[in-house]
C-alpha cells in the first residue's frame, strides 16, 4: 500500500535540510510502529520519497512525502501515533491511501508537482506602498515578459518568468503576497526571484518570510488531494 503523509516545518526546524528531514521522518516512523516496506539488496532502505525539498530558512504548511507501507490503521489513528514521536516545529496533517492500478509514476509526489503555493513577507515593511500594491502587481502581471537571470550549478541564463507565474495578489489580512508558481523539475520557480523582478531590488531569504502553503499538479489540485482517507 501507498501512502502519502501531508506534514508541516516550522519554527527553529526551517533550518534543518532536506536530507536530515529524510532520516527523522525514517526515525520518527520506526516509533510510531508504522510498517514501512523496506527495498532489497545488501543496503535495504524504507521505500519513501519527498515531492519537493524545501528550502532551508522556509516554512511550510503542505509538505508531501510518499511511503510503501505493509499494513495500515485508519487515517486519524495513524496520524495521531505519528504526531505523538514529533518534535515541535513538524506535524503531521494528511495520511491518505494512493491508488494502485493507474501506475506509480502517473501518481508518485515528486513527478506530479506542477504548481506550489506561497505566502511571502517582506521583514522591513514599506508603509510608503500602502495601498498601492494592487496597482503596482497589476502593471507587474501585465507586462508581456519578465526577463530575470537564472543562475544554476553550472552558468547563468536569461529566463521569461512571466508564463511561470501563475497567480500573484496581495493578503492584506496577512500583510503578505500570495504566489502560485511553477514548480517541479523542468521549470521550478523560486519566489524570491519573483520578488527580485517585482520590487527592483535583490531579495534573499535574509529580507523575505516564505512559507510554502502547498503543492500541486499541473492541473492545479492539490496533491493533499489526491488518494482517499482510509476510515
């Protein structure tokens, strides 16, 4: 059987990387006396993967990671043994059983990802904006190309963002931006570069709170909605 767990980062442990969150949840599954299946060979290891690393200094409140299990309990009861090993700062929201019979690819985590969610704010608020953000991402939206530079391991490249950006409006409730963008392996793209283009000025992680809400496929569901509560 296929689960697919939904969990949130947050508080001190955003700082804690994408490989060290792999061996907690490893950790974390063998006390909650979950049936993980394990691969074969010399160097057997749990069958679980991650949609998307997040990146360290992120929050989040719709991380996804998948795992083969033997045997399982209902989807409330194993989310409360799974919470009741974590530390503070990770909780676990969705345990839901994927389907079998359309093929793992067509529904494993990280090769359905299209889309991510994100609630971002800027640290040293500018009052001088005030109401004028609407007008401002408006005129943004609005231009036929946002051309940004790219930098990857190996080069740097100039890139049109704008197809990439997907939804981008102000929360004034939250005093934040909200950002759909694209997300996944071919075209992934961060916020703070967003941000960088929209503002005219270089943003980082030093000057911008981002909190990844959720993922979804290219069609725009959210992969927490994928597969079916198990009762």
């Amino acid at each position: 059987m296929r689960i697919r767990i939904r969990f949130e980062k947050e508080g001190s442990l955003r700082f804690i990387g994408h490989l060290d969150i792999m061996r907690y949840f490893h950790k974390a599954l063998q006390r909650a006396h979950v049936a993980v299946c394990f691969s074969g060979g010399y160097h057997p290891h749990p069958v679980m993967s991650f949609a998307s690393p997040l990146g360290v200094g992120l929050t989040s409140r719709g991380e996804y990671m998948d795992v083969e299990v033997e045997e399982t309990g209902s989807s409330r009861e194993m989310i409360e043994r799974i919470n009741a090993t974590m530390v503070e700062g990770i909780r676990v929201t969705g345990y839901r059983l994927l389907p079998e019979d359309e093929g793992r690819k067509h529904h494993n985590a990280m090769a359905t990802v299209g889309m991510a969610d994100y609630l971002v704010k800027l640290k040293e608020p500018r009052p001088a904006s005030g109401d004028n953000w609407e007008e401002e991402i408006a005129h943004f939206l609005a231009r036929p190309e946002i051309i940004v530079t790219k930098k990857t391991k190996k080069s740097q490249e100039e890139t049109d963002i704008r197809p990439w950006i997907y939804e981008f409006r102000r929360e004034p409730q939250e005093d934040a931006f909200f950002l759909r963008l694209s997300a996944g392996s071919l075209k992934n793209l961060k916020p703070e570069l967003v941000m960088e283009a929209f503002l005219g000025e270089p943003c980082s992680r030093k000057n911008l709170a981002i909190c990844r809400l959720d993922m979804r496929t290219a069609e725009s569901v959210s992969l927490g909605d994928l597969g079916k509560e198990i009762p």
